[in-house]
C-alpha cells in the first residue's frame, strides 16, 4: 500500500483451490456486497491450479489476485491473503461461499459496536441434492449451522470470520506456516480476546464434492491435525490417543446429533445422511490415528 493508497476498512481474503465450477459466483456475489464500501477483495491461488487462469479473467476493480509460484492448501493460501490484505479489519471465506444481504456491511458495523477481536456468524448448507450432500455438510459444520446465538463464542468457522488487523499482527507467528482457523482462534482466547457471534451474518457452504474425493480429503486432513498435535508428546500420550481415536466416529456423531435435534430443524436431512456421517467420521478417525502414529507426512500441503 502506497501512502497515497487509503486504507480499506476491510479486506476479504479468498483461497482458491480447485474452485472452477463457483469462483465466479463467489467473487460476484462479494463484489456486489462491497459496491458502495471502503473494501478490497483479495483471491489467492497457486498458479499450478486450474482456477488461475479463470481469475486472470475476471474483471473487477475490487478485487486483487494473489498468485503463489507453488503449489498450497487452503490454509496456506489463507496466510498469505492475510500477510497481502490492507484493511483495517480481514474477513477471511472461501472460493465456493454465498452470503447473506448485507455480510461485508455488517461485519463492518459489529466491529465497531464491540471491541471483538473476531466477528463471524452461522454456516447453512447451499447444496441439498441429496443425503450425501447433507453428510459433508453435517460432518464439517453442524457445530455451525443456524441457528446460533448472538454473543461470545469459544470458535468461528473458518469460513465466516472477521479479525481486526492488530488481533493478526499480534498472533501472526501462529499462522507463519498455514491459517488454521481453530488454532488461531485459541491463541485468542488464550491471550484474553474475544470471538463474538452474529447470527445475521451467514454464509452458504456449496462446494460441489464428488463423495470418494471428499473422503479423500477428510483423511488428509486429519492425518494434518493428528501429526500437528503430536511434536512434544511422550509415547504415552501417543499410545493414550491411538487408542482413543476408535472412539471418535460415535464423539462426533453424538455432537452432531445433539446439536442439529436441539436446533429442532434439519432432524430429517441428519437421519437420512446418518450412514455416510458415520463414513466420514470414520476416515477422520483413521487420519487422526495415522497422524499420531506416523506423523502428517505431506498431507497438510494437500488439505482445505
């Protein structure tokens, strides 16, 4: 940012990732929201993905594109939005999101109501074609779906977040080699800030997955989280959670159910897609395994 170059107000950072089929409704769906606003969106893709050559030919004064020279994950991708953004605040989504009337004004306005260090809201299933669509989204956001109260939260879904500038600066060192949402938000917390929830500010998760690569996915990303949390563990405390990890699928399956049930909406969609919930969390329980015994290996490279 030149010194003749004001300042936006807020930043939207969006990693793009194999996103050909919704990026270009993503990025409309922001630009119109910040007709009018002091803001900027920033796309960050590697140039060895598919998506790049698409964004070379979007128009739009609003929006900066971001090209690594390698390939990246999500969160990685999402760090270096974050490290390139000039706004006072960074709204952090992804490349397959819609938003409710209003999201980018409103994060805006709840920052300045409250001196949160992070603002972000509800994420409600886009694609509902069918039970398989509903077990992606349950097993990524069913801690998340609407309704959610307004108020102070222990976590923001990575997805649907507002950080002010000096938060990030602050914490940057926990995001040096990748963004992962709920790292960064404990730090947070750990150091006395707040993470504040709207439930007006929603977002629409629709990123069209084909199920097997979906699977795919989870794996990889729970071999990531499992291989992160063990640099320092005993061998006890590796064997102590090998053990435990059989037990995630009925943890996760549980929370789930107790959450959407006591939402008394979306009973039906969660007991027909049951089976392949259940798939899913079995194959994060395997990666997580994987990661305590093995290590994260290259998955974290590989993961949204």
């Amino acid at each position: 940012m030149t010194p003749h170059t004001p300042q936006p107000d807020i930043s939207i950072v969006v990693p793009v990732r194999s996103a050909e089929e919704t990026i270009h409704r993503t990025l409309e769906a922001l630009l119109d929201q910040c007709r009018g606003l002091s803001a900027e969106v920033v796309a960050v893709v590697s140039t060895q993905d598919r998506t790049a050559r698409l964004l070379r030919g979007i128009s739009g004064s609003g929006i900066r594109r971001i090209e690594l020279q390698r390939p990246a994950s999500v969160p990685e991708l999402r760090a270096e939005g974050i490290r390139a953004a000039r706004g006072r605040l960074v709204a952090i989504t992804e490349d397959h999101c819609l938003f409710s009337p209003g999201w980018v004004k409103g994060l805006i306005e709840a920052h300045r109501e409250r001196p949160a260090a992070a603002v972000g809201g509800p994420v409600e299933n886009g694609r509902t074609g069918g039970a398989l669509d509903w077990a992606i989204y349950f097993s990524r956001y069913a801690g998340s779906m609407p309704p959610l109260p307004a108020g102070p939260a222990f976590a923001l879904p990575g997805n649907n977040a507002c950080y002010r500038r000096e938060t990030l600066e602050r914490h940057a060192r926990s995001f040096q080699d990748g963004f992962w949402e709920n790292d960064v938000n404990r730090e947070i917390l750990a150091g006395g800030g707040q993470l504040w929830l709207e439930p007006a500010l929603e977002v629409s998760h629709n990123k069209p997955y084909r199920f097997p690569a979906y699977l795919a996915l989870r794996y990889r990303h729970a071999r990531c989280f499992g291989g992160r949390r063990t640099p320092g563990w005993t061998a006890l405390q590796r064997a102590w959670r090998a053990l435990a990890a059989p037990l995630l699928p009925a943890l996760m399956a549980w929370r789930a159910a107790r959450g959407v049930f006591a939402k008394r909406r979306r009973r039906r969609e969660l007991l027909l897609s049951f089976p392949a919930l259940l798939l899913c969390y079995g194959v994060w329980s395997w990666g997580e395994l994987a990661g305590y015994l093995l290590g994260p290996g290259p998955s974290c490279s590989q993961t949204d």
